[in-house]
C-alpha cells in the first residue's frame, strides 16, 4: 500500500497580508468616490435651501413737482441792540430776560433827577430872555415914536432895533436848550424801539451806564413775525425755479420749511429777496424766504430745512427709500425677475418727492419689481418668495411676509 502523502496549507507572510489589506482599502475608496456623485444626482429636490421671502413692490409712474432741498439758517427781520442816549444810573430795569414786549413798553429808567434839574434851569432862562425881549420890544417901539419926531437921531433908533433882535436871538436859543432838557429828561427813560422778544439785560440796577456811542448794550431785541429763512441756493436750482419763475411772469416760487424736530415740510413761505450775482467760487447764490411766525414758535439761528419748487409736474419714475442700498459711493435695488431671482442694480437717486418716495432718475423703469423689504437678506442670484405691497406702503415685519408667502 503506498505510503500516504499529507496535505500543505500554503502560509502567507506578514508582509503579503499588509498588502491585501492596503489593495482593499484603496478599492473601497474608488468604490466611495463614483458612488457619491451618483447618490447626489439622485437625491431630491428638497434638500435645496428654501426661498427667502421678501416685500416686493413694483416701480411706480407719477407725475411729480421737482423740489430741490436746502440747509438754511433762521434770521430776525429787525434786530436791535438797545443802547441809552444820555449817561446816568440805571434806577430800575422794566421787564423779564425773553418776554414779548411792544414798540414803546419802557425797558429801563436812568436817575431823571439831574435831568429834571436841568430842564428847571432851562425853563428859567427862557423866562428870563422872554422878560429881556419884552423890554427890547418896548424900547424900539418908543424909539420908533421918538424917531417919527425927530427927537432921535437914526443911530439911537438902529440901536434899539439891533437890541430887540439880539432879545429875539437869546430867546429863541433859550427856547431850544429848554427843547434839548426836555429831551434829555425823556431819555432817561428807555423805550422799545420794535415789537418782538427780548432778552436779557446786560447792565443791571444801580450801574453807571455811558450816553451816545459809547454806551454799552442795555438789551437785544429781535422781531418775531415774520421771520427771514436764508439759504444758499446752487445754479442749476436757481435757472430751474428762481429764474425760471421769472422769465414765465408767475407770481413766486413756493418755499416750504421744516425744522429739526418736525417731519417733512409743515411750514410754507415766500422768496422775499435773491441776491443780484452768483458766488463764482461756490457757485451759489443768496437767496432769503419769509415765513410767518404767528406762534413764536422760530427763532432766529434755528436750522431750517428748507425745500424750493416750482413748475409744471412731470412724469418720474419712483420708489421707496426703504429699498435703497449703498454701496461706498453708489446706490443700488434689489430688482426681482420673473423667475423669483434677485439682481444687484444701481441707480440715480432724485429729490424726495414725499411719502416715503424717491425720484429714480436712472437705472429702473416703471413696473418693474424691487424688494422694499428684508433687503438685507437677499443675495444676487438667489431665489426669494415674493409678497407684493404697494412701494408707498410702511415697512411689513418679514415674519408677516413669510406668512402671507405660504398661505
């Protein structure tokens, strides 16, 4: 019987299993990489970010008055420093820093006893020249009868006729120095020369104030109503409102103002005054309004914005101001297509032309459609679900829009 040959296992180094294992690994990997691609090809729409909702409105088409916006200062009518005219000690001061007072109310009295002493004295040395023109009037009419006698000699007679006269002279001298006391003595008491508000008193009682030109200033006052509203108009707005007013002959341009707590433009005034040249290194021109004041509410210094019109309206495209971007130097809109995606647009801004509008004057054409609200969400490109408002509607919350989307 033959002998019986046993059966090898063939043994398989360290070195021969690393290398399978490492060939498996990389096989598995291929495997990975082409099914991914495939996994994601087929894997549903729905894993897509989903559209962010948005106002939308669409540009709007009216016909508007072109309004050009100014900074401007406001400025009293009459301003007058009140000064005393004749020297003395203020006795007594007549009236509360910042109340209204009227043409004549007395402000301050200067000590009138001096004053008063003064025009007694005058008063007596019109007395006593009326008493010395009395006697030269008496002497040359008995000089007249004298010479009609011949009891005279012509020489006497032109005497006593000079003497009247020279009587006559001091009399009327007399007379305007007692004009002058009277004057002086009405002087110590210091009236308002304007209506309008006062302010404080800078020399108080009992000081000694200076007359004429070298007096301080006792009070400012300026007038209230009305009240000047000056600007500084440029060229092109002064060719398109101010001169063009004039050459069609209408009746004025309309001012209207606002101040810096008010909304708007509440207050409407006229152009009283344009300056006769522009300034060649600003290319500017003057130009002062005047406005009512009834209130007292102005007063002078205030800032005042001021907004000038004229003209016939005329057709312009308009949007929200709300839906205005800036980019460092530019302005741009989220303009939304038919397909729901957002495109990046710049655009020239015009004048405010009320609630809430702007004047495009390029870049948009009416009916097409912008985002007037959660502009700052929007990217170019992406794709947004749109609400439709009215562009002079107020600004709706995004979670109201993102309601309204879904329903």
């Amino acid at each position: 019987m033959p002998p019986t040959i046993p059966t090898q296992r063939p043994r398989i180094s360290a070195h021969g299993a690393t290398i399978a294992i490492a060939i498996a690994a990389l096989v598995g990997g291929v495997i990975l990489m082409i099914q991914a691609p495939v996994e994601a090809a087929v894997s549903p729409a729905s894993s897509a970010p989903p559209a962010m909702p948005v106002s939308v409105a669409a540009v709007l088409e009216r016909k508007v008055a072109h309004w050009s916006e100014f900074s401007g200062r406001l400025e009293a009518v009459g301003s007058v420093d009140v000064r005393s005219r004749v020297q003395g000690y203020i006795e007594s001061v007549h009236f509360k820093p910042g109340s209204l007072v009227k043409k004549g109310d007395t402000l301050f009295v200067i000590d009138p006893k001096p004053f008063a002493a003064e025009l007694a004295r005058a008063q007596a040395a019109v007395a006593a020249t009326e008493a010395r023109r009395a006697l030269a009037d008496a002497e040359l009419a008995r000089a007249q009868s004298l010479l009609d006698d011949r009891a005279i000699s012509q020489r006497e007679f032109d005497e006593r006729r000079n003497a009247q006269r020279e009587a006559q002279a001091a009399l009327a001298g007399a007379q305007a120095q007692l004009e002058m006391a009277r004057l002086q003595l009405g002087y110590t008491r210091i009236t308002a020369p304007i209506s309008g508000r006062i302010g404080r008193a800078e020399v108080t009682e009992g000081n000694l104030v200076a007359g004429g030109a070298a007096s301080p200033v006792l009070a400012t006052i300026v007038s209230v109503s009305p009240i000047h509203a000056s600007f500084e108009a440029d060229e092109r707005s002064y060719l398109a409102h101010v001169a063009a007013s004039r050459t069609a002959g209408r009746a004025g341009v309309s001012v209207q103002m606002g101040l810096a707590h008010e909304a708007g433009h509440p207050r409407s005034g006229t152009i009283e005054s344009v300056d006769n040249r522009l300034d060649p290194r600003t290319g500017t021109v003057r130009v002062r309004a005047v406005f009512d004041n009834a209130d007292g509410t102005l007063a002078p210094g205030m800032f005042a914005r001021i907004r000038l019109g004229g003209g016939e309206p005329a057709d312009a495209v308009l949007i929200a101001d709300r839906a205005v971007g800036t980019d460092q130097h530019k302005k741009f809109v989220w303009v939304v297509g038919a397909d729901n995606k957002v495109a990046w647009r710049e655009v020239t801004l015009g004048p405010v032309a009320g609630d809430g509008l702007r004047v495009v004057q390029s870049g948009l054409a009416p009916g097409e459609r912008i985002v007037v609200n959660g502009v700052q969400r929007v990217r170019p490109g992406s794709v947004v679900a749109p609400t439709m408002v009215g562009m002079a509607d107020k600004a709706q919350p995004v979670a109201q829009a993102a309601a309204g989307s879904r329903s």
